[in-house]
C-alpha cells in the first residue's frame, strides 16, 4: 500500500509519500480500506517532535493518523465476519496510522456509518464533534447567553457555532480575512476578522459585552475575547492553536467574578464516556443537526495539508484522500 511515513521530527516536508507493506490485524481488530484520514493540528506538533496532552512523541520511522473512515475489508481473529464489508469511522487513540491507503483499528473503537453519511463528514466528526460534546458538555449553553467562538471558520468552531445557534443562543464568530462569509452561512449573529485591531471595538458594538467564550486559539485573540466577558462570564478553554495559551489571572476571575474551564485533557478524558460522546456527535451528523465543514487534500499531498493548517489557510475539518 501507499502511505505517508515520518522518518524524523522537522517541517511539513519530513512527510513522505511511500510504499509500504500492508497491515495486518491483530485479534479483535480490523482493516479498514482509507476513503478519508482526518488530519489534526495535533498532528502537526508531534510532526515538529511536540509531545502534546495525552499523546507521547511516537517513535520513528511512523505513519501519522488517528482519524479513518472507509470499508472493513480484512478480519483479525475474533472479529465477528458481519463486519466485513461495512462502511465505518473510527478514532485510532494513541495509536497512528490512518495516513495510509489501508489502517487497522480495534473493532471496539468503530462506528457503522448510514449511506447516506459522507466518508469526509463522518471523520470530521470522529475526533472533533466528540471534543465539541465535551466542550459543551461544560460550556453549558443556553438561550440566554452571547457566546464568542474565536477561529469559527475551523473545524471545531464551524461545529461550535452551528450548537450554539441550536440552543437560542446569539453568536459572535472571530475569524480570519476571508472567511467571514462561511461563518456568516452557519447563523452567526455577528462575525469579525480577529486580525483587525478593532475587532473587539466591534463586538463591544454589536453586543457590548459577551457571556461565554469557546476558546481553542488562545494568545493575544484569547486574551481579548477573556476581556469582552461580562461580569459572572465563563471562559471555556481547549486549546492554543496560537501557539501560546490565553493569560488568565486570579484578579480577572475576582474582579468580574469569572469563570475558567478546561474541557479537554484529563477532563473530557476521565470524566466523559469519549464513545457516548462520539456517538451523539455522529447521530448529529446523521440527522442533519450539524453538517461540518471540510477542507480536502490528496493523501499524497498532506505535507501541504499540514502547511496550509499551520498557516489557517483551511476551512472546516483537513481530510486526506488516498
């Protein structure tokens, strides 16, 4: 088979499309024939040699990848022969492998997908829908509140805005030039261009003060999105795509009486079913309540996959074709 390998940590272009030998599965797993591998911002750190919360640097040469959807086409032993055959998504967890034409993942781990469910949408949903259950889970949205979703154009906030809007709540989508029309299409009440020095100037405007943020960039835009909060706000954080988190102080939680929440990393690991949050998030996905916005690129191509990610020259979720 053909597949991406990594034989050292460095820039986007240490990905190789190579051939490989094909994988076989173990007792109480599959092979999954690739139709779509979901590419993380996660990934692109442990590229560089960045361990990052729960996942360890892997050891090298390795194939990166712990999204995957296509067909069951090889049985480990154990594994009832029903699978054989079925379209499925799975998210591999620690382990890697899903940049490659062929992967296999433990049978436990998937989910049958309906036909009428897309291979992108279903691993956009596989990893990032369930980390949008978590942070909801504790973000605790109602119609009452005005909720900030700075990146809002990504595959994690395209997600968050569409859930906010469906509990009544008013919506500001932060993003970068050129996507201000994408999120304005997901029923944001007022969307911004966050590398405008005015932008927050605008939300004070539009809304004067806000009670929620979902804050997965953090550093500056972060730091300014804790300052629109209002008093008794919350700040719901999970992650720096920024590359340095939001500066939060015990002075700003006194003074306004704030609250700051961390929904990922051991939370949403230890005290959230991860495969109930999957499967609310694919049942989403399935009826029609929440459609993620995808961004594709041939399987050979994910050294610029990973390039166009770090640069936020995306939209939606980065999916790799083989």
């Amino acid at each position: 088979m053909r597949a991406i390998r990594q034989h050292e940590f460095g820039p986007a272009e240490t990905l190789r499309y190579e051939e490989t030998p094909d994988p076989v599965p173990r007792t109480g797993q599959v092979r999954v024939t690739v139709r779509a591998a979901g590419v993380h911002l996660l990934d692109t750190s442990l590229r560089r040699g960045e361990a990052g919360g729960p996942f360890p640097l892997p050891d090298l040469p390795m194939t990166p990848g712990r999204e995957v959807a296509g067909v069951v086409s090889a049985l480990g032993d154990g594994v009832d022969p029903a699978w054989l055959g079925r379209r499925v998504v799975g998210h591999l967890g620690a382990a890697h492998g899903g940049y490659a034409e062929l992967a296999v993942a433990n049978v436990a781990s998937l989910h049958e997908l309906p036909d009428h469910v897309s291979d992108e949408s279903a691993v956009a949903m596989i990893g990032t829908g369930r980390t949008s259950r978590g942070v909801l889970n504790v973000a605790e949205l109602t119609g009452d509140d005005v909720v900030l979703v700075p990146a809002a154009a990504g595959g994690l906030g395209a997600l968050l805005v569409q859930e906010a809007r469906a509990v009544g709540a008013k919506v500001v989508g932060a993003v970068s030039t050129g996507k201000l029309d994408v999120v304005r299409e997901l029923g944001a009440d007022l969307v911004v261009d966050y590398t405008r020095d005015d932008w927050a100037d605008r939300v004070r405007d539009g809304f004067g003060e806000v009670s929620v943020v979902l804050d997965g960039v953090g550093g500056v835009p972060g730091r300014q999105a804790l300052e629109l909060l209002g008093i008794g706000g919350r700040i719901v954080l999970f992650g720096w795509s920024s590359g340095e988190p939001t500066r939060i102080e015990t002075a700003d939680l006194y003074s306004r009486g704030l609250t700051a929440s961390v929904a990922v990393g051991p939370r949403i690991l230890k005290r959230m079913n991860l495969r109930e949050l999957e499967t609310s998030a694919l049942k989403a996905l399935a009826d029609g309540r929440l459609v993620p916005l995808t961004t594709s690129f041939p399987l050979a191509d994910a050294a610029g996959a990973h390039t166009a990610l770090e640069n936020r020259a995306t939209t939606g979720k980065v999916v790799l074709k083989p």
